[in-house]
C-alpha cells in the first residue's frame, strides 16, 4: 500500500495539523530517513510525542515503524534488480534493525507469565516457526501448544482467558475467517502476540504485541499468480525471542 493510500484510508482520525505534519514527511521523505525524532519535530513544528500519536493514527506502533515503511514503501512493486542472496543479506540486515527497534520485554514476560502459550501458524512457513518456538521453549520447560488448524484454533479460542497467551503468524495478516475468530480474545480478554511482515494488516492492528520480519517475495519463475515466500527472517525472529527470553529469565 502506498503511504499516500494509507493516508487517506485513515483520513478521519487525522486532524488538520496531522495532515500537515504528513505532508511535511511525504514533501522531505529523503532527508528525514536520517534525522532524529527530535530534528523532525523541530523542522516541522511539532514535537516528538506528535510523531508518535500521529503513526499510531496509522496503525503504526511507532514512529520508527512508519519512517521503516516510508523508506520501503512499494519495495515489493518493482522487479527485483539485486541477486537472490543480496536480497537475502538485505531481509537479514533489515529484520535485525527491526528488532533492535522493538521492546521484546513485554512479550518475554507475557510468555513467562502466562498460564498457557496457544501457537497458531496459517500455513507451512508459519507452523514451521511455531514448531521451533515450541522446541525451544521446551528447554525451558514450558510447554507451548501448537494448534495445527483454524479448526482446533477456534476450539482453543473457546476456553482461553486472561491469564493465557496466544502467538499468531501469517504471512498476509489478512486471513478473514482468522480475523473474525480473534473477536474472542477481545472478548475474553486475553493477550496475544502477532508475527508478520512488517505491513499495516489486519491482524497486527488488532495485536497485544506485534513482532515484524522482513522478507522479499522472490521472482523464480514468469507464471502469474505464483507466489514464492520464504521464511529465513522469520525463523530468525522466533529465535530471537526465545534467545531474549534466556537473557531475561535464565541468566
């Protein structure tokens, strides 16, 4: 989605001085990627709390994340010029600045605290991840359980609370039946963690927590409508957080 589309798509949450504070980055897109919050606000009158609300408007968790998605926006539209393993180096270089950008504590501590951990992937690259965040926290022992369809996650979804946690990861953060069954957590109070790509998305709008990879879609083959994802980066931030998990809980 291109900025100015998200823009308007939220038009009406946005007061005048935030349409202006917008414009302002659409207008200097290039030199804000390397100015501070604080220069920004300066520059444009406003203050860095702004910057804050204003992407939160967005669907943003942050400031950070929309200047993220400004610098990449229509990454994926262009044919591909860099080879395959650059592209891998850059999701790689990216999904680490990502990271780096996020508070992970939250989410260790949701995960240490909670009664039960639920896993939900919506497809093979996804469930591979959830397999590997259930093996690692194994060594910890504390069992995760992972729900191999949106059968038996509706079932989970039926007898989880607030003192429980559930982990989501899909590819497009866009699966309807997914989306309407997660109308019970609110309901039921209970926190969960989504991991996509970093795209604004249904399913990490309506997220406790939100974890993002980067991962460019690779062009192999001149068939239209074939899609090939792969999953390196987000294999990478489940081991992440496991790994930030031991440095919090069992050093």
């Amino acid at each position: 989605m291109r900025f100015e589309d998200l823009i308007n798509k939220k038009a009406s949450r946005l007061s005048e001085n935030d349409t202006q504070l917008l414009s302002y980055l659409i207008t200097h897109r290039d030199s804000v990627m390397d100015m501070t919050s604080r220069e920004i606000s300066n520059a444009a009158f406003t203050s860095p709390a702004t910057l804050t609300r204003v992407s939160q408007k967005l669907g943003f968790n942050g400031f950070s994340e929309l200047r993220y998605f400004l610098k990449h926006e229509g990454d994926g539209e262009a044919p591909a010029e860099t080879g395959y393993m650059t592209s891998l180096v850059n999701d790689m270089t990216d999904t680490i600045s990502l990271l780096e950008q996020t508070n992970l504590t939250p989410l260790v501590k949701a995960i240490h605290n909670a009664k039960r951990v639920y896993l939900y992937g919506t497809d093979w690259g996804e469930k591979r991840a959830c397999e590997l965040l259930a093996r690692n926290f194994l060594a910890c022992r504390l069992h995760m359980y992972t729900v191999p369809s949106i059968t038996e996650f509706k079932w989970a979804l039926n007898d989880v609370g607030p003192e429980d946690l559930i982990i989501v990861i899909s590819f497009s953060g866009e699966n309807d039946e997914l989306i309407k069954s997660l109308l019970k957590l609110e309901l039921h109070k209970t926190p969960f963690i989504s991991i996509t790509p970093l795209s604004k998305n249904s399913l990490s709008s309506r997220a406790t927590f939100n974890l993002y990879y980067v991962s460019t879609q690779l062009r192999i083959s001149a068939v239209e409508d074939t899609e090939y994802n792969y999953f390196s980066t987000l294999e990478y931030v489940a081991d992440a957080l496991f790994r930030y998990f031991l440095d919090i809980y069992k050093m």
